[in-house]
C-alpha cells in the first residue's frame, strides 16, 4: 500500500524455486512479510504467460501499460 500496484513476473519456475523457497522459509516464518505478500508477484515459464499476466493485470484495472 506505499505504491501504486503494478504487475511483477518472475519468468522460469526452477530459476526462482530456491529464492520463494527461502522467502517462504525465512521471512515468511519470521513474520518478516506476511505470507499474503507472496501474491504480489506471479511466477511463469513463458514469454507469452509473463505477457498474458501483463494484460491480465491492465485489463483488470482498465489501465494500459506505458509502453
């Protein structure tokens, strides 16, 4: 709730597996972040899922990205 919300996509699941594994474990179970922070940001293996998150996002918000 500090910014204005925009999508974050990580692309390749096995590439980002161990980060969300220590996020999950660490700061997760530290309270650090809540475990609802972990929907800030989808995760995919294509170019064309990251694009349809994209547009998924702008459609839902009747926004359009700036580019």
């Amino acid at each position: 709730r500090k910014i204005g919300r925009f999508p974050i996509v990580l692309v390749d699941k096995k590439f980002w597996t161990g980060l969300l594994d220590w996020i999950k474990k660490t700061l997760v179970t530290e309270k650090m972040i809540s475990e609802g922070d972990l929907n800030l940001f989808n995760v995919v293996d294509t170019p064309q899922e990251a694009v349809k998150v994209i547009d998924d996002f702008y459609a839902k918000y009747l926004l359009s990205p700036n580019f």
